[in-house]
C-alpha cells in the first residue's frame, strides 16, 4: 500500500500574520481568522488522506499543530527564511519519510477534501502546480526530492519556468488565498465562504 502524502502548511506566528488586512481587520481579528483557516485547511487535507505537518519557525504555532493531533516541522536553519525555505523544510522531512508532498498555503478559506484529491493523487507520479488568482503558488505537489522553490510576488510564472513540464492545475477555490480586504470580500461571496462571518465580527 503507498504511503500517504505528506501534505506540509507553513504557517507563520498567528499574531503577526495578514497584515495586509490592518486596516480592515484588528490584530486580534487576524490572528483568530487565520488560525481558523489554518485549522480548516490541515482538516481538509486530513480529509482528503494526506499526513498533515505544519511547518513553523514558531513554538506556539508549532504546540497548536501538536494539539491538533499534527506533526510540526521545524523550519531548517539552512534553508532559508521565509516560505521558500519552508517549503525546503518541508521537503528534506518528505524525503526522509520517503513520501510525496504538498506544500500548502495555510489561508485557503474555500479548500475542501475533494478539491484536493486530485492534486494529491497526479503528485504522485507528477509535479503540480496550482496557481492562486493573483499569480502567485497555492500548492505545489509532487514526489521528487530537490525542488528550486521561488515563492513571492507573481511566484507562479517562475515554478512553472523552472518547470514547463508540469501539471498546472487551476481551480477557483484553491486559487483564492486570504492576502487583502478584496481576497477576503470574493471568499465571503461564495456560499462555502459564509462560515468566515463569525470569525469578522
């Protein structure tokens, strides 16, 4: 039987993060939203059949994934800062476990069980690309053990640069992450949006 697919979230210190959503939301406001999404993104992956691990340079996020019942990964000194280099965290924890992966933004609010299947099962004989509406890299998936991760500002054109043989694979839920106030009013739109009412008030 194949093993599961290690499906690794970074995740940033809840009180720190979407601070492009300041002037809209409070920092309590944030850090209550995006730990919820948080939480609704490692179930739906859990969901779908993957070994969830949450990904953090943070020891409160990491003692909130292990209270979850997840396995936490610390980011590697020599790999880097930031996303890239958790991604390549990530990564050296999937090839150790001789698994393929996920790496999966942790602010997706429309991710379901279902959307993710089939991202899960072409990772396993593919590299997958799934971009985000804005152009940046919602999730990449695959089995290989090396990967040039580029992550930022427009970071999809430069995954799939660096790998034109990829399978690109573009769904609007998984496509939508929580970056600013407009992000936030397109997912509230969405019917499967509305449970982020509560979190806002």
């Amino acid at each position: 039987m194949s093993k599961a697919i290690l499906a690794a979230i970074p995740i940033k210190p809840f009180g720190v993060a979407k601070k492009r959503l300041a002037h809209r939301l409070d920092a309590k406001t944030r850090g209550r939203l995006g730990k919820a999404v948080a939480a609704r993104t490692a179930a739906a992956a859990t969901d779908a059949g993957a070994l969830v691990a949450i990904v953090t340079a943070d020891e409160g996020v990491a003692h909130w994934a292990r209270s979850l019942g997840y396995l936490a990964i610390d980011e590697l000194a020599s790999a880097g800062s930031g996303l890239d280099g958790a991604a390549e965290s990530a990564l050296y924890e999937a090839a150790r476990r001789q698994r393929p992966w996920a790496i999966i933004h942790a602010d997706l609010p429309l991710v379901s069980p279902a959307a993710l299947k089939p991202v899960f099962r072409a990772a396993r004989s593919d590299l997958v690309l799934v971009p985000s509406h804005d152009g940046g890299t919602n999730i990449i998936a695959g089995n290989r053990t090396t990967m040039r991760f580029a992550y930022g500002q427009g970071s999809f054109h430069r995954h799939f640069a660096y790998n034109p043989k990829a399978q690109v694979h573009v769904d609007p839920r998984l496509g939508l992450d929580l970056d600013t106030a407009s992000d936030l009013d397109r997912a509230l739109a969405y019917t499967d949006g509305r449970w982020l009412r509560s979190l806002i008030v």
